[in-house]
C-alpha cells in the first residue's frame, strides 16, 4: 500500500507525504542492484517500511520501485 502524496491533518504533529523523483531513483537503483540502502534515503526498505521508524509531524518524500522504498526526511 502507498501513502497517498497529501497532507494529514493541519496541526502540529502534521505528517506530509510527498513523491518525490529523487526518492523513486533511489529505490530503482536498488532494486537494480537487489540490494537496499541508498545514500539519498533517510530509510530504506524492501516490502513495506516499519510506520514506527518514520517520524511524526514532518515532511517525508516517498519512492518505491517494485519491492524496494526509500524514505527522505
């Protein structure tokens, strides 16, 4: 499942989720090397990432490619 590009709410704690092409690069190259890490993302992941290692209220830019995510934040 991806997180919709909106904006939740419109308080403090506010959590924006954006894609972003940098992010989608990101995660092509790895699914190209079929390894996850890439330096542009704060968090990398192959299947879905762990919602509790993404921080709350900020503005994260999202990319997946097949299997493989990267989150920038």
């Amino acid at each position: 499942m991806t997180p919709a590009p909106t904006t939740t709410g419109n308080g403090p704690g506010t959590t924006t989720w954006v894609t972003s092409p940098q992010a989608v690069a990101a995660a092509k190259r790895m699914a190209a090397a079929k390894a996850v890490g890439d330096p542009v993302c704060s968090l990398s992941a192959v299947g879905q990432p762990d919602p509790n290692l993404v921080p709350q209220g900020r503005r994260i830019a999202i990319g997946h490619y097949g299997d493989y995510w990267c989150l920038i934040w």
